[in-house]
C-alpha cells in the first residue's frame, strides 16, 4: 500500500521550483533570453579541461572490468587517500584516508554526517537563512530541524539567539559557509564564538554536540579573501562537501564527508557511513568519477564570472536604494525586499520578466535571493527591467 | 554524540566479505590464482566496447555544463523515455516515461521502492535463500524483514509457507529472479501462483501487498530459456534493475525502479521516489551514466562466460555426489553440502584453498554458494581441489 507521507509530500511545491517553472514558461512566450531568470543555483560556466581529459583517459587506457568495478563499501581507498591528502596539505588538521568517506555530492554527504551523530526524534539546529533542502535531509531520518533567527545585519551568527535553542535535546548544528542564499561567509570570530558555545553546551549537557559543516561553496569567494574552515574550529565536525560548484558537475553527483582526526569516535565514522549506506541504498558515487575528481582536487572551473557578476548586481542594488549584505562568495545575493511580504514583492518582479526567490523559502521573510549563475550579459541586460520594477512597484 | 545503532552494526562482520579478505590475504600466501575464491558475485567480464564509446563521445562532443549539469529531481527525461521505450517493446507492458525513475543501481531502487509502499512497522516478505542486504534494505526504513522457508527441491515458492505468513501487516513481497544464491529462475506456474496469493491477501487484508521485484540477473539466463517478467503477472508491482551485471557497470551505480502502470497510484510513484530521494541524499545517478546507459539498453557484455563455468561446475558436482539444483541463470550455484553444518563444511574447505559462503548467509542453513564470475581456466583448476576436499573431508 502506498505510503501516505511521501504521497503527502507531493501537495508542497517548492517555491524555487514553481519559479524556475514560471520562467522556463515565460522564456516560452518571449524567448527565454529575455526572461531573468536568477532562480535557480546552477553552475553557469563548464568544469575544467582536465577533468574531461582525464575521464576520457581513463575510459580509454583503464581495463573495464577494474574501472568499472564494485568500490568497497567505503569507497575508493585511493580517491580516500587523495582527498586526505588534500585537506590536511590545505587546512593542516591530520586527515588520513580513514576520515574520508565519498559521497553523492553534499547531499549524499549531509544524509550520511546527520545519520552518523543525530538519532530520530533528537534536534539539529541551523540558521537562517538557510537551504531548504536541510529540513528533508533532517525529517528524512526522523529528527527535527530548528531554525535559528537570522542575523540580517550580517548574516553572520546571533550567538544569544543560538545560546537560548541549546537544549539537551540538541544533537548536531548544521552551518553552510559560504552561505547559500546570504553569500555571507562565516568569520573567524563567528566560527571561534560557535565553537564555545558548542563546547561549553556540550559539556553542560554531558554529550559532544556536532556541528555538520556543509561547504559547497568552499572556492568560490570573493575579493581575494579566504574562508576559515570550521572544522579548524572545532573538534566534533564533519566536513561535508561537494564538486558539484568547484568544478561545474552537480550532475554527476560527487563530494565527500571528512570527520575531524579529533571528533569522538574520529575513526568509527567512516565505517558507520558504511553501514548507512546499506539501509539507504546510497552505496558509493559511481567508480569513474571517484577517480576522476581524485585527479582533480587542486583545480577549479573559472569561477570569476560569479564575482563579475556580484559586483554589477551589488552596485546596482545599491545604487537602487536596497539595503544589501556584500556577498563573501556563492554565487548568491540576498537583499530586504522593497516591502516587508517578500512573497508579494518577487510575485511583482515577474511583471518585469524578473525571477527572484522569496526569502521565506530560506526561513528569511522579507528578503529576496538572486542567483546570479547566468551570463555576465544577462545579469547587464537585466538591470533596466530591475530598475523599472523598482520605480514603478516602489516610487520614493 | 554517535548514534550507537550503527555503531552496533560495525560488530557485525560480514560473512561473505570475511571469505573474500581470507582469500585476499591467502592469495598473499600462496599466489591469488591458487586461491579458488567463490565468494563474491563482481563481474568478470568487461563491459561492451559500446558503452565505452559512447561515454568518450559524449564527453568530447557534448556542452560540458549541459553534460553534467543537475538531472531533474525525478532524473533524465530522455533516459525515462529511453527505458520505457525499452521496456514496452520487450515485455508489453505501456510504461511510459512516467513510471520509471533512474536508481544509483538495484540498491537505490530498492530503498526507494520499499519507502514507497513500506511504512514503519510493517512487515515485507521475501523468500529463502536471499540476498543478506535485504535485511538492511528493509531494517533501514523501519520495518521488518521476514523470510519464508526455502522449497529446496527447486527453490521455487513454497506457497503453503508464505500463505501462512502473510498477514494483515504485511505490506510488500520482495522476490529475485533469477536468484541470487540460488541460480532459480522463477516459472510462469510459479509467478502466476504467487500473484493469485497476493490478489487474494490484498482483498481479504483491504490493502494492496505490493510485489517488488530485484532483477539484477535478468539478462543472464541459461539454455537459451527465457525468464517471465514478474510484472505481466501482477499490476501491483515495482521492478528493480541495475546494470552492474548485464553490462558489467557495478561500480557506476545505474539502475531504476519500474512503476508497473496498472499499479495503485501508478502516477505518483515516480513523483514520491523524487521526494524519497530528498530524505536520503540519493539524488540522481550521475548524469553521464543515465546517458550513456540509455544508448546501451538492447546491449550486454557477453555473458556467455558464467553459462560455461555453471556447466562445468554444475557436472562435476553431480560426478562428486551433490545435491545440486540446475541453475536457469546469474551466476551462482547452491549446492546442497555434505554435512548439515555449512559453516563447518565451508570452514574446511578453505583448507584446500576453496572460499565457498555457507548458505546461512542466505537465510539457508546446510546449503552454500559458489559465485562463478571468474576465469574458466580456474573454475577448472578448482576441480581438483573440489574432489580433494570432497574424498578427504567427506569419504564414502
């Protein structure tokens, strides 16, 4: 008999999605060069040279029946190796293979990291504003996301907020640096102050707290700034990341969980994801891209396009009067909307052929995001229609 | 804080891969081509030159961010359209692109097909001897697996055993055919017989028990018999495939689920495995797969291999005394063993070299499996070791 709680599921649509439909129906209409469409988080510009130069390489010179081959249920021993290597010559904490577990992209990695230290009926915090994919990724193994208010002058992070939703019930946090849909990336100080918060929690309560770090968006940063790694933090984390923005593959699904040498139980991880997988019939990400990407951890797809087109849209923005956190990386904005509904605010921007998402989608009424992964062109051509949406829907 | 459930699991080693790490670590000893390693079900044979092909022509003609862009939530449209083309054409059934959705592989269907019509709780059915990861397929959602006994004659249905377990919490029937151990091919009498058992349950329970069907081994068939397809059989059924076997792909991690389109709610499947895929982190098989394997689908690797290693093993059993079922395809063999304890009879075994996985395994005491994947030229070199053991351990 059919499960009536994915059936229910069916009845929500997604915000984003009804949009990106929207757009794709008006591109119908008057072309879909003429429609902006900034709905939707998907890379713009193609992965490296390299990375097709070594599936084809592989493809031709590796015998099949290898390359082709089951993984081990941990994965690849030699892309686990690369990938440990990678990190620790990086960010210096003392990676070995048996920390690194491959995953289908960050999703694969975030449903493995949240199995590992949250039990069903227990509580993850994150903050807003946030993915709307982590409230699936959490209910989808019984648990609760919370959401903890934003910090909209910075979107950095309201520690007293975040203070007064530690509980004992509390099991993991889950933080997303550089942030999708802020842009904002998390500070030193930000990270410093979480982390003693967490430990002090996690001593308070008599369990580690973890803290899940979801870091898609890891290279692509703005202003030649660096983003400080979490995990550098605090002990208890588990990295989580993907390919699918630093080298332009979403489609193929890869990315991997890496859990801190000094978390509890640092060694037993890996293993347990092993045994997730089993009840998740997630296994391993396909063998060719495993190996693909091993070769492919130093590099990145140009990515400057993003940062062109933040400055055009942050200046414009600006110039129009919005109020508007720079971006730190992603390739995101999230400026206040115009009037306090968001909803009704992006529902009057279509009028002008413009996509932009309701904060609310983020758990962030109020503000608006714009993705701008689309041609630098575009983002130029847009401009009239933003500023003939703001003059006319918001006269001063 | 760890999750200790799966931390548990960790305790619990695996039989078939113990075999294989003795026989990895014997072949260490002794050379790996005098190790006679029955243990594990992996492909020997290479996928066809086609796949190959086509995976280098898409990637040196292909747009790469089209390529490996992000398939949709319910996967590649054209690939939907491909395999239910496909399928329609072979065994008449009207799937449309509709009622199929791309799995990372038999696992991703599985979980998938059971989230669908298993809740919490209730209970799935399934047939000794069986693949052991059922158990984590079905325990990882909540429910559980119960195993009706084995009609060792033929393993085909015993009908009486399952008739007397079905009951008002049963949700679904998990079959796999041909059988993984068995090398049983399930008859149209025996499929037809199992369906009418099923319509009948549903309408005294007042729910439909859905049938899902694991067909990995579907391409692998001996004597040039043809397998029923368990769907035309009855309307209530989800059909799992992965291509690890029919095109040697296991590590890539391709598959689908098959709404059967008389099913309940035939529309929505597809749609529910989208939002099942949210909660688990399965997404998408990689993208370049689902294309690649869509040009592949009337293709096989040449099987012929495993029907030549069953016949030789399959005479020489018989030669040497056993009780021994003709396998109808896949590529593995059960014999009956020569003492009632086939963890005995497999621990002494391995004194002669031969890794052979007792049946306990399979939910199947007395009994042990032989996975014939490997070169004929050590199937043959395996004999006499075979008839060593069999006159020494077990004189007349």
């Amino acid at each position: 008999m059919i499960v009536q709680s994915y059936l229910d599921m069916l009845k929500v649509k997604s915000a984003i999605r009804e949009l990106s439909e929207w757009s794709t129906a008006r591109g119908a209409e008057i072309g879909y060069e003429n429609v902006f469409d900034y709905s939707l988080g998907n890379p713009s510009v193609p992965c490296p040279p390299q990375f097709t130069q070594v599936m084809i390489r592989l493809l031709q010179t590796a015998e099949p029946v290898a390359l082709h081959g089951y993984s081990p249920t941990l994965t690849l021993p030699s892309v686990r190796q690369a990938v440990a290597d990678h990190l620790r010559r990086r960010f210096g904490l003392p990676y070995t293979a048996a920390h690194i577990f491959m995953t289908a992209g960050a999703a694969g990695a975030l449903a493995h990291a949240l199995r590992c230290v949250v039990a069903p009926g227990q509580e993850v915090l994150t903050f807003a504003p946030f993915f709307p994919e982590y409230k699936p990724y959490v209910e989808g193994l019984g648990a609760v996301l919370r959401v903890v208010p934003p910090r909209c002058q910075d979107f950095q992070i309201d520690l007293d907020a975040f203070e007064a939703m530690l509980n004992p019930n509390t099991a993991a946090v889950l933080i997303n640096t550089p942030n999708n849909p802020s842009g904002a990336v998390y500070s030193a100080d930000t990270l410093r102050a979480l982390a003693d918060r967490l430990r002090q929690a996690s001593q308070r309560f008599g369990h580690r707290i973890f803290l899940i770090s979801d870091e898609p968006y890891r290279e692509i940063l703005f202003g030649g700034i660096e983003a400080p790694y979490p995990a550098s933090f605090y002990d208890d984390t588990l990295t989580c990341y993907s390919f699918s923005k630093s080298l332009s593959l979403p489609g193929e699904r890869i990315g991997y969980l890496a859990a801190n040498p000094a978390c509890e139980h640092a060694e037993d991880i890996v293993p347990m994801c092993g045994q997730i997988s089993r009840g998740t019939g997630h296994n391993c990400p396909a063998s060719l891209i495993q190996l693909a990407v091993a070769e492919c951890l130093d590099l990145t797809s140009d990515l400057s396009v993003y940062e062109t087109n933040m400055n055009i849209l942050y200046d414009e923005l600006c110039r129009l009067g919005f109020t508007v956190v720079k971006p730190g990386g992603t390739f995101y904005i999230f400026p206040k909307a115009l009037e306090a509904d968001s909803v009704a605010f992006c529902e009057k921007a279509k009028r002008y052929d413009l996509a932009l998402v309701p904060g609310d989608t983020f758990g962030c009424p109020g503000y608006f995001r714009m993705a701008y992964c689309i041609d630098t062109d575009k983002v130029r051509r847009s401009l009239p229609a933003l500023e003939r949406f703001v003059r006319t829907e918001y006269p001063l």
